[in-house]
C-alpha cells in the first residue's frame, strides 16, 4: 500500500521514532508547528478518524494512554494540544489516521 506512515511504522521510511509497542508508533513530524511536534499513530491502517468502528477502536484509547505519558516525558506538565485532521476539509494531508501531540508554546482557539 502507498502509505508513508505504513511505510515509516516498518521501517521502509526513515523517522526519529520516540516511542513503539505492538500496536502503536509515535515519531516526531518532519514540518514541526510547535517546540514539541509529535504524531501518534495505529500500526493497524486506518485511513481517517471516519473509520474508527467497534472493531478497531481500542487502539485509539490506547493512543490517549500513549499520548499522556509522552506529555510527561517530554516535558509538556503545562500543558499540550492534541490534533485530528479528518478529510481534505479539515486538512488531512496523510490518509492514515493520526493524532498530532504538540507543546512547548501557546495556542489560541479556536483553530484556523
Ligand atoms: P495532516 O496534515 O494529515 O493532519 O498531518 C500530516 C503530518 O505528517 C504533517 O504535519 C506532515 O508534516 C507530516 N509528515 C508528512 N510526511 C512525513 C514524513 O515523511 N515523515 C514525518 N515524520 N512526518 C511527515
Ligand atoms: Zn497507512
């Protein structure tokens, strides 16, 4: 499948990986927005936040675990924003689901 973030998760993609388990990537974006710019993402693909079903939708509560103790490691007690982009209204621009953790600054709201 064309997919960079498949591709990044087995490794055919160079990323700085900050944190993997069996079902779970997490690897700092290549365009940072913030001090801080981290994408969480499923090893399962899922094409968007739209495809999140009874079946597959334990990994998402598992990425909200992964996304806290990132925060703490990596020094956002301040605070931190999480983002999905869903569909090319919204911004989605890699077509495999993915939750942007970002931190070390200020962020209005609401979003642009
Ligand atoms: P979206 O716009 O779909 O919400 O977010 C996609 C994100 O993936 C963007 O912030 C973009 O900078 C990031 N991105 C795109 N290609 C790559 C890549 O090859 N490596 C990494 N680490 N990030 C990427
Ligand atoms: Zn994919």
């Amino acid at each position: 499948m064309d997919c960079i973030f498949c591709k990044i998760i087995n490794g055919e993609i160079p990323s700085k990986k900050v944190y993997e388990d069996d079902t779970v990537c997490a690897f700092y974006d290549v365009e940072p927005q913030a001090p801080v710019h981290v994408l969480v993402v499923p090893k399962e693909h899922i094409s968007s936040a739209a495809f999140i079903t009874p079946e597959n939708s334990a990994v998402v509560a598992h990425i909200f675990e992964v996304i806290a103790k990132l925060a703490k490691e990596l020094g956002l007690e301040e605070g931190f924003r999480v983002v999905n982009n869903c569909g090319d209204i919204a911004g989605q621009t890699v077509k495999h689901l993915h939750f942007h953790l970002m931190g070390g600054r200020a962020f209005s709201w609401p979003a642009g």
